[in-house]
C-alpha cells in the first residue's frame, strides 16, 4: 500500500519538506496555512493512511497561561487534509493537569471540535492513567503508552518546538516520548511514567531548608496540588507526586531538587519514544514541526515567554530523527532576539538558557533505529 517508504540507512536521505514563515505574496497559498496545505499534499496522505481509518493528530493543549501551543487553525488543516481523504482524524494529548480541567485549556486555547473540525480526545483518560504498559528498554524498563495513543493505527504528530525544562530542546521527540505516555500508571504510579525520565533511583525530593525564600511558586505550580508549608518546612506526598518537575524548575532559589542525569534524560526520552512508536506499522506516522514561537520553555509551564529567535516555519516529515534535526538546523542559524531571554547570549540558543546536551535525544534515537539524522531539505517554492 504505502508507496513512499523511508528507509534510513547510509545512502539514502530522508525528505524533510520546509516551507518558510515569510510571506512575499498577496494571496492565501503564501499564507502559513495554505502553505501547509500544499507540505501536506506532498505527504501523499493516501499512500499512508486508509479510508476511514482513525488517525490520532496529536498536539500539546498547553496550559492556563501558556498558549504559544500549534494554533487551531493549523490543526484544522490537518484535520481537513485527513477528511479529504475519507480518513477519520481527532484531535488528542494526554493529561498534564486533571483531565476535565485540561479539556478547559485546550478549550481556552483554541482547541475544540467546532474550531479543529474533530473530535478532542483525552489519550489517557479523564483521570491520565488509561495507560497500557510496554516495554522500554534498560534505563526505563517499561513504560505507560496512553491507551489511545496504543490502539490508534495512524498518528500525526503535530510539535510545537520550544526550549524545555529538562531536554533543552523540545520537538517530535519529546512530543511523542513524554506526551505519548501517562505521567502515572494506574498501579505502577510514576516509575512508569513521564517522571522515570525526570528522575532516577526513588526520584525523592531533595529540600533545602536553608535556601528557601518561601515564595510558594512551587506550591502554585504543583499540578496536583502536594505540595505544602507547615511551620515553614516543606510538606510533599511523595506517593501522589507525578516527578513532572514543574516546582524545581520554577523555584528561584534551587531550594528544590530531584536526583536526576542530564543525558540518561535524554537517553530515555529516545527509548520511551521507541516504545510509542513501537506500537504503530512502519510509515504509519507523521510529523510536522512548527518552528513558530519558539520560546524558552515547555507548553506545560505556567507562562509562555517571548520568542527567542524569530518564527522560521513549517516542517514534514516520516522520519523522526530527520525532522528533529532539519529543524535543530534551522532554528541554529538564527540570531537571538532583542527582549528575549536569549537576548545577548552567546551560541547555540537552547544550550544558553538550558545548558542540556539536547543532542543525545537525536543520537539515541538513530541508535534506536527510529530514523537517519541523514536529511534532504526541499524547500516548499
Ligand atoms: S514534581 Fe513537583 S510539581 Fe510535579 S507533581 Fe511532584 S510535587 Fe508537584
Ligand atoms: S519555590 Fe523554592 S523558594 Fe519558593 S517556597 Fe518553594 S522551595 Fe521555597
């Protein structure tokens, strides 16, 4: 059935297709959605996607206060390319905050039916813990792919790329390594989930007393809310806690920590990724970066900083590894922006905030074997 099959390996190069941010033209095919349309018609969908089969797109809904997420209207012409091929899309993440309230922030960001033209699902369940186990690999052992993430035949997958709190850089890979699990399983709790990247060992919290200002941003940003003062000592339900990391990245005083290895998490992040995609038949996914609004932080933060480097555009792609890199490529070769965090820092834009050796993410996926950092670039005219 498939016709255009990407098979890495040393001699060939994946196609990754770009299609620029600038506009010169008056007219809708210059627009970032009509250029879309036409990255999407040289994707060849039918080739890979059947006639009415459900085609999971999957994005980051983003959070209260952080809305810089893949706009509905770019969804909508995901969706509509998979409509005008009998496919049957749905919108669809897994939950980051409680489940009804994180259909409120897509809702408040943009994303419902009405607007996308399909159904938004949550993958993991109203309470994020449909999850079915798979295994990993040796750092992470087996992890909790989203129920409907594993089920679902055909995926695209939709990135908003950004800085991230941990990976320094955040695209397909993370997207679909973090975002295609649960942040717990429903009897094997985090060590299962998005926190056995974050942390490693019991992943205990580690408090300092002496250095905390007690400003309670980590208690504000706690998206479970298990985390308390009591006569100025920290309080935390280490049994409930997701490991997500949200209140060591915001505390200012690094009063938090959790015991954790910069490229083991990215390492992981590749294996957790291997096992989501494991689930699917080869060239049954795809994936579309937006390298528009490319701030410092991950979309689950509380806030969505200004961009660092000015919007660059849209790429596509069946090979993960590829895509991630064209767009690592792109965005390396731009200067950092005045007013931004980036402003009057040195090199590589996400190392200057984040110091992650964010590379390892790639390197341990082409390992893995899910794609060739190999790549052509064929520019959208
Ligand atoms: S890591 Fe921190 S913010 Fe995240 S769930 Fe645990 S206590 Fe809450
Ligand atoms: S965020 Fe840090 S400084 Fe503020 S209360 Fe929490 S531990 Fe203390």
């Amino acid at each position: 059935m498939p016709i255009y099959v990407i098979i890495p390996n040393m001699e060939s190069k994946a196609r990754v297709y770009f299609a620029t941010a600038r506009s010169g033209k008056w007219r809708y095919d210059d627009s970032m959605p009509g250029k879309l349309e036409r990255l999407l018609n040289q994707a060849h969908l039918s080739s890979y996607f059947d006639k009415d089969e459900w085609v999971a797109v999957k994005t980051h809904f983003g959070s209260p206060g952080a809305y810089r997420v893949v706009r509905p209207v770019f969804l909508r012409t995901v969706v509509n390319a998979l409509k005008a091929i009998n496919a049957k899309p749905f919108i669809t993440d897994t939950v980051r905050i409680q489940g009804i309230d994180y259909l409120e922030v897509a809702n408040a960001n943009g994303i419902n039916h009405l607007s996308v033209g399909a159904p938004v699902v949550l993958a993991d369940g109203l309470y994020g813990r449909d999850s079915i186990l798979i295994k990993a690999g040796d750092l992470l052992n087996e992890v909790a792919v989203a129920s409907v993430i594993h089920d679902v035949t055909a995926m695209v997958v939709c990135s908003h790329v950004k800085g991230h709190i941990n990976a320094g850089y955040a695209g397909a890979i993370k997207n679909v390594a973090m975002g295609g699990i649960s942040s717990s399983h429903r009897h094997y709790g985090w060590k299962c989930g998005r926190g056995a990247m974050h942390t490693i060992g019991e992943g205990a919290m580690e408090w300092d007393g002496n250095q905390c200002e007690h400003c309670l941003q980590c208690v504000e940003v706690c998206p479970l809310e298990i985390i308390g003062f009591v006569e100025e000592k920290i309080v935390w339900n280490s049994d409930k806690c997701w490991r997500c990391g949200r209140c060591q990245r915001v505390c200012p005083a690094s009063a938090i920590n959790f015991p954790g290895d910069d490229e083991r998490f990215m390492r992981s992040m590749a294996e957790s990724a291997k096992a989501v995609l494991g689930t699917f038949s080869p060239s049954k996914v795809l994936y579309i970066n937006f390298l528009t609004e490319i701030q410092p932080e991950c979309d689950c933060m509380p806030t969505a900083d200004v961009p660092m480097v000015q919007d660059i555009g849209i790429l596509l792609s069946y090979d993960i590894v590829a895509i991630e890199r064209a767009s690592i490529d792109l965005i390396l070769k731009e200067k950092h922006l005045p007013s931004s965090a980036a402003e009057g820092l040195e090199g590589d834009v996400f190392k200057s905030i984040h110091a992650k050796p964010y590379e390892f993410q790639l390197i341990e996926a082409e390992r893995l074997g899910l794609g060739s950092s190999r790549y052509e670039l064929i520019t959208l005219s």
